[in-house]
C-alpha cells in the first residue's frame, strides 16, 4: 500500500490526555461514557428507539468477555454504513458524489494483548461467522487468496493500520501487540450500504488506536482508499474504488449529506431537510459477479467517450480519459458538455473496431473488458454529465426550506437515468421504487452500484411508519423474503456521525495484566491455514 502523503502526530496518548471529544479533523478517543448504554444512545437513531434487531453494545462485550475469557474490551470503535442520495457512477469520471452517513454501523470492541502479535477476531453472530485468528505478519495478499474468509476485509484494514505505524517509526514500540476483537454489524450484506468498507475502516481505526497513533480523518480517508484496493484480493472479480465510501464513513456529520470531491480529496457539508426521513429497502436482487463485469465494462465505455469527444475537439486525447479533466480542458459547461455527447457520440452502439478506426489504433480496452463486443457510449456519457448537473442542482436546493418534493424530483430523475442510460438497474429495483412513488415517497432511486441490492426513498417524517407499512404490503408480502426479517429489509436511515472511538467504561489500563494474560492466547493452536474455528 502507498501511503498518502500526510502527517501523524508522532506521540503515545496518556491516557489523561484523551478524556475529550475530537474536532471536525481530529480523530481522537472520546471522553469514557459513564456506561454501555450512553454509547447506545450517542451511536442510536436521534432519540429513535434502536431496532430490536440491532445489537447493543452490552451485548457486544458480553460476548467479548465470554469469547475471550479474562480479558475485557479496553475500547469501542464504530464505522457507519453509507447511503447515495445522488451522483451515482460519476465518481470515477472525476464529479461529486453526495452520499450521508447512516447509523446502521460495524461496532467493535478491542482489547490489546502484549507480547503476542496476532489477531483474534469473534463476531457476535457466531453461529454465522466462525472465529479466526492470524499473525500480524502473516497478514499478506496470500492470506486473502488461499483462504476466503469474512474477515479478510477487517484484517486488510489492521494491515494498512501496521503499515502506517512503521511508516511512523512506532512500530518498535507497539510490534508485540496483538489484537482481540468483537465485531457486529447492523449493516445489510451485499446491499451498496458500504458494509466491507466499514469493515476495512473499523480494522484500520481499531488497530491503529491500539498502536497509539493520532489520526487525522482526511488523511485516513486517503490511506483506507488505497487499503480498498488491497482488498482486491478478496474479490472474484475486483473493481477499483474511489474512496467514496471511506471518505463518508470519516468525514460526515450528523444531519448533513456529504459533496465529496476527488482528486483533491475535499469536502462540503450540506444539512438535509429536517422534515423528511431517508428510508432504505431491499429489492431482494442478488448482486453476482456479472455485476463487477459491467461495473468494469462501464468505465471503460466513460473513458472511450471522453477519448473520442476529445480527439474530435482536437485535444490531446491519448490523456483524457476522464470526462470531468474533459470538460476541464476543453473549458465548457456541463450543458455544453451534453450538446458534444449529442454532436460526437451517436445513440447506437460501437463496436470495437469502429473504436479502433476512430482513434486510429490497434487496441482500446483493457483485461477486465476484453470479452465485451459492444459499448455504448453516448448513453454513459450523457448520464454522467446530467447527473452531474442534477447533483450541483439538488446542493443548492438543499440550502433552500421547503424545497423536499424539488429534491425528490431529481433522485427520481437520477434513477431513470441510471435505468434508461447507464442501465445498472434491475426488474426488481424499478418494481419498489415504483411501489415506493405510490406510497407517496417525494423519491425513489437505487443506491450504489446497481444491478440488485437497495432503494432510498425520501418521505414526509409525519408518514414515515405508514409509508414502511405500505411497502410491506405492496412489494414484500409478494415475494419470497427467505429467513430475512422486515427489519433487516426496510427501515429509517437517518444522516449520521462518521466513525467515533470511545473509551471503555470503567476499563482500567493495566499493562502488565495484559502481559501476564498473553500465555492464554499463546495456547490458541493454529490450523495450516493460520485460522481456528
């Protein structure tokens, strides 16, 4: 991993020193909650009573104490998932994306033991996700690829962590530690709510506390982008990542929608209407691996549309492959930009010898895309370019009241886009958000990449249990729900905190119990694979 280019500061935490709430661009250790349930509290729904399906953090240590016996969690770390309210696929064409943070979350209580370097990890629903544990060291690609395992997210996470502390030179003091962790997840699976994201974050942040490095959340945002990409390893068919997720995850704020630039990395902080609720439901379509091949596909055709309109303009096109540096360059509006897909791009699709022909060479695509026979490039680009229009529209109707049926307007207009032109979307995703408009939502679109997982919907707060009701009614009640329950299908996501750390109650810091306690974990035997169940 190439780590980005920021500064830590260089400096064990006494434990005195950390007893307060971190600024917007500190991550620190807040101040020790009096019990369990004030993190409950601060990490629940604004005063909304949390589901009876989200586990509480009572729980989560008692499962930690249970799992690792006489040891307790020193501290918790929580990473929320993500939701995009607008800007889907346009991130890595070089536009904004406006996702929130949502409190469904990966919570996770740590404990630290001396003079063993190896991770134990648990995970509260046992019966699911069997107990691993690894040397630090042997945290490699070949971990991921000999062994596909659950954990192999987090543990990318704790190997960008042990990659930073020896680019600071603290690994000299902090490389016999090892890690104990308890992890629990409120976070749909395979849903594009940013679950293995929060995972490589709660890893990275979970281990990085332990090894007492102060961190910065922008810098970390940057780091855990290029952690992702280590984490292609675990992936049938991996895909690049933008940092969209992570750079939520670290930076958001609690009744705001995130504008996240990149390249720079940068942030603008938009509050949403108070007087609506974001709600999320699951179409019950499986994402499979042909949903990283077009998501693949898709790039390349956003690139071969940037080279094409470029070399049309008489730009150097060889190097503009992304449309935003496209538009940059050739110093136009996003409404000019849409004009030239309508003049150089036309509606049918392109074959890869016409590609060939028109930029006079003898190849065009890359490995992930070399079985792909058509590509449509009109269709890619014109979304781009109008959703990046819609997206600069919907941040200046956030700073106008009264404006949630003008807001609602335009994510239904994105979900056409995403289903008409970039076609990322599925049968069942357009039958709820279908369902979802008449159940009077002010919108309705997929979220993430597409191709299966959710909708977030826009509704009025005063109707937002009766609109939940209806969609049970209308859609879930005609399908087959398998062992998912209502809660885990539907439910209220509200703009949330990005990732917080927090001192355990009543947890003592005593270094050389955890040194006499490390021979417990030492009598863990190893299988081939360096994992034990």
């Amino acid at each position: 991993m190439i780590l980005a280019d920021i500064k830590y500061k260089d400096h064990v935490m006494a434990r005195s020193d950390i007893a307060h709430y971190f600024d917007r661009e500190d991550l620190t250790l807040r101040e020790r909650p009096t019990t369990l349930r004030y993190l409950d509290s601060f990490w629940g729904s604004w005063g909304i009573s949390r589901s009876a399906d989200m586990p509480s953090v009572e729980e989560l240590e008692q499962h930690f104490c249970e799992h690792f016996h006489s040891f307790q969690p020193e501290y918790y770390v929580q990473v929320p998932g993500k939701v995009n309210l607008i800007g889907d696929h346009i991130d890595y064409s070089g536009y904004s994306a406006l996702p929130m943070a949502i409190e469904q979350s990966i919570v996770v209580a740590i404990g630290r033991s001396e003079g063993n370097p190896t991770v134990w990890l648990t995970n509260l629903n046992s019966e699911r996700y069997k107990n691993v544990n690894v040397k630090i060291a042997d945290i490699t690609a070949d971990t991921f690829a000999r062994k596909k395992c659950w954990a192999n997210y987090f543990l990318c996470g704790v190997k960008g962590a042990r990659e930073i502390t020896m680019n600071i030179r603290k690994l000299r003091k902090m490389g016999n530690t090892g890690f104990l962790f308890a992890i629990s997840s409120s976070i749909p699976e395979d849903s594009g709510l940013g679950c293995s994201s929060a995972l490589i974050t709660a890893g990275m942040l979970s281990a990085l506390v332990g090894y007492d490095v102060h961190c910065y959340r922008l810098g970390l945002a940057l780091d855990l982008a290029m952690c992702e990409s280590f984490a292609g390893q675990i992936k049938t068919n991996p895909v690049n990542s933008s940092g969209l997720n992570q750079a939520i995850a670290m930076c958001a704020r609690q009744g705001y929608a995130a504008r996240i630039n990149f390249d720079p990395l940068e942030f603008e902080q938009y509050r949403l209407p108070s007087d609506v609720k974001f709600v999320i439901a699951q179409s019950l379509a499986i994402k499979n691996n042909l949903a990283s091949d077009n998501f693949n596909t898709r790039k390349m055709e956003c690139r071969l549309a940037s080279q094409i309109i470029a070399k049309q303009l008489n730009l150097e096109w060889k190097n503009l492959t992304v449309l935003a540096t496209l538009q940059e360059n050739s110093g136009n509006t996003l409404d000019q930009m849409i004009e030239l897909v309508h003049q150089h791009l036309h509606v049918n699709s392109y074959s890869r010898n016409e590609i060939c022909e028109i930029l006079s060479v003898e190849a065009t695509t890359d490995y992930n895309t070399k079985d792909v026979t058509e590509f449509f490039l009109h269709q890619r680009a014109l979304h781009v370019f109008e959703e990046a229009k819609r997206l600069e529209t919907f941040c200046s109707l956030c700073e106008t009241p009264g404006t949630a049926s003008d807001l609602g307007r335009l994510m239904d207009e994105s979900h056409s886009s995403l289903r008409d032109l970039y076609q990322c979307s599925h049968p069942d995703l357009d039958e709820l958000v279908d369902v979802c408009k008449r159940g009077h939502a002010y919108g309705c679109k997929l979220t993430g990449a597409g191709w299966g997982g959710c909708v977030v919907a826009m509704v009025p707060s005063v109707g937002v249990d009766e609109f939940i009701e209806f969609i049970k009614d209308q859609f879930y009640a005609k399908k087959n729900t398998g062992a998912k329950c209502f809660a885990e299908l539907i439910f209220v996501a509200n703009p949330s905190e990005g990732a917080s750390l927090f001192l355990a109650p009543n947890y003592t810091d005593n270094n050389n119990d955890r040194i006499e306690k490390k021979n417990m974990m030492h009598n863990r035997t190893y299988n081939g694979d360096g994992y034990y169940t």
